[in-house]
C-alpha cells in the first residue's frame, strides 16, 4: 500500500477478528510510533501493548466505568444519531473484539511545552494507525478513558512510571467494513 492509499482509506474500526497480531508485525508498527516527528526531538511518547488474555480483560473492565461517564456526553453529541450512542459504548466495554489495545503515554508531562509534547505523542498515534493498516490491521484511536479521567487507574496499572496516560489504540484485523465519514468543506486555504 503507497503512502496515499493508506492515508486515504484507514478508517476506525470497532469491530474485529479475535486473530491475534503476530508479534513482528506488532514490533514493527509500534516502531514506526517512533519515528514520529517531535518537538525539539524529545520523542516524548510510551507505548504499552496489552494482548494477554487477562490484562486486556482488566482494561476492558476499566473501559467498563468508562462507558457509565461517557454516556451523557455522547447522549449530548448524538442527539441526531442515537444509533451511534449504542455502537460506541458497545464498542468502549468490549473494545469490539480486538486482540490487543495500545495504551499510550506522555513521557515527562509536567514538560514546559506540554501542547508540544502532546502534538508529538500525537504524531506518533498516527503512525502507528497507519503502520496498523499498511498490513491491513484496523485500529481506533480513543481519548474516552483519559477525558473520564480513568488515566490515573490504567497508568498505576500499567505504566507506574511512563508519565501520564493520553489515548488507547485497539489493534486487530477488521471484522468490519469501515465508513468514510463525510469531509467538511473549506477547511484549508492556500496562500
Ligand atoms: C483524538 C481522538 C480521540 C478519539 N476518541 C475516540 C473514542 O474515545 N472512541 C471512539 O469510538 N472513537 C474515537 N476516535 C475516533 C473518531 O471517532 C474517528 O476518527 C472519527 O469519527 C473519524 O472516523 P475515521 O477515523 O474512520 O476517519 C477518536 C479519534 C481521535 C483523533
């Protein structure tokens, strides 16, 4: 898959195969998280693979108080759609299946430039979800857990001296089609 093609058709997943990941293939997309761009090159980023059976059992459980504080905000933000309500809190409890859930953490995060460490970390999310998909692994990004502030449990759990949780990314082959949600208009301008 060229650079584009794999840009342009990732989509997330949140509903996988339970064939689990080889761990080469593991390796090398969690390298290639760390070949994101950073600020002033402090590559402030951690990455912890969760695939044994019973500690991704523990973080889905964990996702489990996620889904009862998330609910009233994606109640807010799908007035509209309130199928989605459904699909992304069955999605949160059992992280649709995936075999294995990257939880990733912000090295050094009393760091002065904080929004710069949290754009590297950032970059490094990407490219791991685009590394995933390049071998035709689906992913999803989640910022759920840390915004109802269940950082602190995965972070004492799994990471007691990685810094400060930041997102989860679940890994595994898509039992899904995903869909494109459509583009908003005018969002650039060229000068
Ligand atoms: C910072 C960030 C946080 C996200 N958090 C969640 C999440 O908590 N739960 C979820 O189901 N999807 C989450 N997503 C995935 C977005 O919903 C998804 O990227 C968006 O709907 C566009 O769909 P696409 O990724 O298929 O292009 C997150 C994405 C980003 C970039």
């Amino acid at each position: 898959m060229n650079t584009r093609e794999a840009l342009l058709t990732r989509r997330s997943i949140r509903r996988y195969q339970s064939t689990p990941i080889p761990e080469e293939d593991l390796r090398e997309i969690l390298e290639a998280g760390l070949y994101a761009p950073s600020a002033i090159n402090l590559q402030h980023w951690y990455f912890v693979a969760v695939q044994d059976p019973a500690a991704m059992e523990e973080v889905r459980g964990i996702m489990g108080g996620v889904v009862e504080k998330f609910t009233p905000v994606l109640e807010q933000r799908f007035a509209r759609n309130p199928e989605q309500i459904g699909i992304t809190n069955r999605f949160l409890s059992t992280l649709g299946g995936a075999p294995v859930c990257v939880l990733v953490f912000l090295l050094k995060p009393d760091y002065p430039d904080r929004d710069g460490a949290m754009q590297s970390v950032s970059a490094a999310i990407e490219n791991v979800l685009l590394a995933a998909w390049d071998k035709g692994i689906g992913s999803c990004w989640l910022s759920a857990p840390q915004r109802m502030g269940f950082g602190p449990v995965l972070q004492a759990r799994f990471a007691p001296d990685k810094g400060e949780f930041v997102a989860a990314i679940t890994l595994g082959y898509p039992d899904q089609q995903g869909k494109l949600p459509p583009r908003r208009e005018g969002r650039y301008t060229i000068v």
